[in-house]
C-alpha cells in the first residue's frame, strides 16, 4: 500500500509546484480587491462584482489545485475525467458566488462568517470533486479525520478572511485577507491530499509523458491567470476611473468653474498651510485683498456673458504674474485674493504692484473696451494678524479703505485707520441682526393742519436702540445700511410695521412713509405695496410716501414710472425737502405730488430772516396754483407756527406739535410741553 502523500513528498515537480503558489497567491490577492469593490456598491453593480469576483476565486482555486496535482508523480497511471473536471470547476465558481452574496448581503459580522463559510464549503467540494476527476490505477481509500480536519480548515480560514475583508478600513485588511485566503486554500488542499491513500493494481509511469503533463500544467495555469488578470483589469479600470473622477470632483470643488483659478475652499486650506510653513521658516506671510472697480457697470450695461469673460481674462491676467510662492484665489463674484510667502518685504510690494497694473491695463470684449482697475488690501502674518480668519479681515479692511478713499495704490493694513472700518462693519452686521430679529422701533411724528389744528397724519420714522451701543442716529445707520445693501430690508420692515400700526388706529389719519433712492430704483417696490396693504388691510388713501427730489432725478424716467404705478394704486405721494435740492419746476409739472414737504431749514429762519419768509411765500403761491397741499417741516416755535398760519400754510410739523415717539395702541400721541402754546389737536 502507498501512502500518495509521501510520494507527492518526495516526487514532485517543484517548478510546477511554484507555479500552483504563485497562482494561489495572486488569485487570492485578487480576489480580495474585487470583493472590496463589490462590498462598496448596490444593486446590479454589486452583483456584477461578485459575480467577477466568484469567477477569480473559482478559477484561483481549481487552477492551484490541478497544477499542483500535475505536478505530482504518483508512479501509478493517472487519468482525468473531463466531466467531472468540469464539474469541479463550476462547484468552485458557483459555491464562492453564493458566499460572497452572503458576506455582502448585510453588513455585520454575522453575513460575513457565514458566507466565508460557504467559501470554504466551496473550496473543499471543487477539491473532493477533482480528486474523484483524477483517475488513479489502484484502490483509494480516505482517512476520515483528515477529511474533517481538511474541511474544517477551509471553512474555519475561508470565514476569517471574509470577516477580516468585510471589516473596518485599514491598510492592512486586504494583505491578512489574503494570507488568510490562501491558507485556507493550501490547509485544504495539502491535509486532503494527507487523508488520501492508494494501493495500485500496477506500477507504471502515468499515461500523459512528463512533457505533456507539463504543458497540460501551463495551459490550465493560464487560463486561470488569464480569468484572474480580466478581473484584476476590471479592478483596475474601475478603480482608475473612480480615481480620475474624484481627481476631477476635487478639481471641481477646489477650483472655480469660470475662471480656473483655486477657490475659497482651496484658500482656506493653503492659507492655513502656508501659515504653517511661515511660523516654521521664520517667514512672513502677505495676503492681497481684490475687489474689481466698476465691475457692475459691466454687467448693467453689457450683460452678465460679458462680465463673465472680463473675469476670465482678468483672472489668466493675474494667474500670469505670479511666480514661486505665490498663488491667486477667486473668492466669488468680483473679488480675488493673492498671497505669497516672502522674507523681503519688496517681495509683498511687487506682486501687490504687479497685479494692480495688470487689472488697471485696458482690455478689449467684443466691440467695447474697459479699463477697471481694482481696490486692493494687503495684510501681512504676523505683523498685522495672529491666525489665518484675522489676517483675511484684516486684508479685506485694508481693501475696503481703498475702496472708500478712491486709493489708485494697494493699500496696507493700519490698525488705527482700519479699526473704524471693523467697527462700522460690525455694526451693520448688528443692523441686520435687528431687522431679521424685529428688534427697531417705529416713532411717529405728528402732522397737522395749520387752520384746523387736526392730525392729518403721522410721519413714520425708525429708530435703533442697540443693547451694547445706546440709541443710534438714523443719520449714522440709515447711510451705512445703503453702504451695505440693507436699505431695501430696512425699508419694507419699516413699511411693514407702519403699515401694521396704522389699522390698529382708532382714527383714519394718514401713515407716511420715507422711501429711499434706492428703494426707488427696485422695480418691484409698486409689487411690494400692494402685498404690504394686502397683508395688513390698510387702506391705499391713508398711506403716503416720502421721497425727495434728489432719489427721483437719479433714474429720473424710471422713478417718475413707478411713481405712477404706486399713485395708481391709490397711494399718496410727498415731494421731501423741497427747496434744498434741484427743486425743479419740471418734476412739480411731470408728476402730480399729492404734498410738497417745505425743507425745516426754512422754518428754523421764519423769525429772523425776511427771505426765507418770502422764499415759503413764494412756495406755498406755488403750491396753490399747482393744487398741491404744502406742509412746513421743523416748526418749534409758536411763532413760527403763527407765521405759517398767517401766509396761509396748508400742514405743519415739528417738535412744537409733537416730538416722534411711541403711539398708543389707539393711534394717538401725548402732546409735547412745547405744543401746549397752541391749541390741542384732535385727530381727524
């Protein structure tokens, strides 16, 4: 009796037994790449990698196993049964599907175990199976234990690898995988071939000469490293393309669409970086605040594809000058950012200089040609800032004082210039805050008819009490709220709530309402009204705007075209400050102002100043003929008043008839100690 073990002991072909290592090894290592893949997508695209990866293990493991089985002498005749070779095969391919399904199917360690399971189950029935292909002339009989051990291995290594592949991320998952694949495998193969004992019925060479069974040998070992490189190839190819499309998703996200220039994603990341290498190299570092000048006129007048491409041409202009550490950034919209590390301070000067040339130069789109130069900050790390968010605030201070004193050169950080500045945009931050949070007030100003001495009406007027800061001008936060694009919120807060206030009145007095230029430059504001009206149910006879003569001559056609659509809609309109601007005979003639609101200026003259008495006169002559009420503004004497009363003046207001305040629920407003030298009015 022959122990076949023994002989495969001592009678091998060792190069054919390297080859069956070297494809176990790299089938194995494979084959865990594809089941990471399959473990990280859904749906058809899962199965499809499994089933990828079910052909690699299967071809892995029936092309180790023939090879190696080739490679023994077995010094009995041997013969190969087609079918069941075959056969062997599919049990592999089929077998290791159904595991990876499993190990794939939920996540947890549970599916994992159990699918390696049935990997091993797979393995152990392709070897059993291929033995019973591999004829041998003589009695076999199996050594039951090794049987089980063999099984056992493969189950028990088949479980682990899975369990270890479909674990957490680590570098070395797929490597103890596949060691632990291979081993599987191997235990299998090598206990089996243990348990498996011949008595030959003759003694001869095998029917195959050794050059046929070699070349049998290599032809299954290629086919097997052929399936085993289209999966690997197929590994390959997705993950290229998942790499090239991150490669270009990153590119995406870091860089802007339009111009090509890094982003504000990507500056932040390489602005904190190069802070890094500034506090490590001993260097400085510079940061260049852009703000493109006259920009919107671009947009306004030759449309937004061409603003796109003064962008884009600017943006290569400035890419163009910078060299060794230093980079230019689009933060979005008109503004850029540059920075660069240096230890000469000319260094700063000349990239800063260099772009404002460049941004000054003309340039030519189309049929038109531009020149716009920019306002440009610079701020240096750590002379003017401690950390990264402080050096680009400080940088964008610098920028804006540029801005605001028409600088034609990059100007650079000052703490005291520019602490101003922080504090002004702060401050409109807070009045932001204010306006969303509901947290101003509304007084109201009495007016009133001279000769009757009913209220007419009350003039709406916005107040700001801050929590820190104490009450704020309306001549501070009114012109800073235009600096910063709040007016058009300010301004239908304070319609909203006058609005609001008036229906709860117990009399029907007017609500007048001031409206700025640029509230009247939005198209919309006709639109806005009538939503307003329509939401609180204030009748459109007892609200007025205010408005002077300088907002309508800045678009005086467009202004004096919304002003018709708001008059249609039964709303009242006051020419302001009448007397102190263009006061312009042609604008009293081209609209029909419901009120003509005569500048204080000249009431605070009425007792010492012939001409200004003659100048209201000469107003109020005007506004009879015209069929248009005039209200003096600014009357706190009762001279004054008397005055008025005398020439015939239609409407009054000021701190002798009220100062502004709170109303009452009702509507009415407590006479000031000033008013009690005339008589008490009554709301009309």
């Amino acid at each position: 009796m022959i122990d076949i073990a023994l002989c495969i002991a001592v009678d091998h072909d060792p190069w054919l037994v390297l080859l069956a290592v070297f494809i176990c090894c790299v089938g194995a290592f494979a084959v865990a790449q594809m089941f990471e893949r399959a473990r990280g997508t859904t749906g058809l695209q899962r199965a499809g990698w499994i089933f990828l990866t079910s052909v690699g293990s299967g071809a892995t493991i029936w092309c180790t196993h023939f090879v190696a089985m080739i490679a023994f002498r077995a010094r009995v005749p041997v013969d190969l049964d087609p079918v069941l070779t075959i056969v062997s095969l599919m049990v592999a391919v089929i077998g290791t599907f159904a595991g990876f399904a499993v190990a794939t199917w939920r996540p947890g360690r549970l599916f994992a175990i159990l699918g390696g399971a049935i990997v091993g189950g797979a393995i152990s029935g392709m070897h059993f199976i291929g033995m019973a292909a591999y004829r041998i002339d003589g009695i076999v009989t199996w050594r039951w234990p090794y049987v089980i051990a063999s099984i056992s291995c493969a189950i028990i290594f088949s479980a682990a690898a899975l369990l270890v592949l479909a674990g957490k991320a680590s570098r070395y998952r797929v490597p103890v995988g596949t060691v632990l694949l291979v081993t599987a495998i191997a235990t299998l193969h090598f206990v089996a071939m243990t348990a498996l004992h011949v008595v030959p019925l003759t003694f001869s060479e095998n029917p195959l000469k050794p050059d046929e069974m070699g070349s049998l040998a290599l032809a299954t070992a290629l086919v097997g490293l052929m399936v085993i490189a289209a999966g690997v190839s197929a590994a390959f190819i997705d993950r290229q393309t998942r790499s090239d499309a991150l490669e270009r998703l990153h590119h995406m996200a870091m860089n802007d669409a339009l111009t090509g220039l890094p982003n504000r994603v990507w500056f932040q990341s390489e602005l904190t970086r190069q802070i890094d290498l500034a506090l490590a190299t001993g260097t400085q570092l510079g940061i260049v605040a852009i703000d493109l000048d006259r920009f919107k006129d671009i947009n306004d007048v030759h449309g937004h594809k061409a603003g796109d491409d003064v962008l884009a041409i600017l943006a290569q202009r400035m890419k163009n000058e910078v060299g060794r550490d230093e980079f230019v950034a689009r933060l979005g919209g008109d503004e850029f950012v540059a920075m660069t590390r240096f230890e000469d301070p000319s260094r700063l000067h000349s990239i800063a200089g260099r772009l404002d040339a460049v941004l000054k130069a003309p340039l030519k789109i189309g049929a038109f040609e531009a020149r716009l130069g920019a306002s440009i900050g610079v701020a240096v790390f750590p002379r003017d800032a401690a950390n990264a968010g402080a050096l680009t605030s400080n940088a964008d201070l610098a920028m804006y004082r540029a801005k605001s004193q028409g600088s034609l050169a990059p100007c650079f950080y000052d703490a005291e210039l520019d602490e101003a500045i922080r504090d002004r945009r702060e401050l409109a931050n807070d009045l932001r805050q204010a306006i969303e949070e509901d947290r101003l007030e509304v007084h109201y100003q009495v007016q009133a008819s001279v000769s009757t001495r009913a209220v007419t009406g009350y003039e709406a007027l916005v107040r700001w009490n801050h929590p820190e800061r104490g009450t704020i001008l309306p001549s501070f936060f009114i012109p800073m709220a235009e600096e910063n694009g709040l007016i058009l919120q300010l301004g239908e807060w304070v319609m909203r709530r006058a609005c609001s206030d008036a229906v709860g009145w117990d009399h029907q007095a007017k609500v007048a309402v001031n409206v700025s230029a640029v509230q009247l430059a939005h198209p919309d504001l006709p639109r806005l009204f009538h939503q307003i009206m329509l939401e609180t149910g204030l009748p459109p006879r007892r609200l007025e705007i205010e408005l002077t003569e300088t907002a309508i001559m800045t678009d005086r056609p467009r202004a004096l075209h919304v002003l018709r659509q708001i008059k249609a809609l039964g709303v009242g309109v006051a020419l302001d400050d009448f007397g102190t601007g263009y006061s312009s005979l042609e604008t009293l003639r081209a609209f029909p102002f419901d009120k003509i609101k005569l500048d204080q200026v000249f009431a605070s003259e009425l007792e010492t100043s012939p001409q200004a008495t003659a100048i209201i006169r000469a107003v109020l002559a005007l506004g009879k003929s015209l069929s248009i009420p005039v209200l003096a503004e600014g009357i706190e004497t009762a001279r004054q008043l008397a005055v008025l009363v005398e020439e015939g003046c239609d409407e009054a207001q000021g701190f002798l008839l009220g100062r502004p305040g709170l109303l009452a629920a009702s509507g009415h407003m407590p006479l000031t100690d000033e008013a009690e030298v005339v008589p008490i009015f009554k709301a009309s």
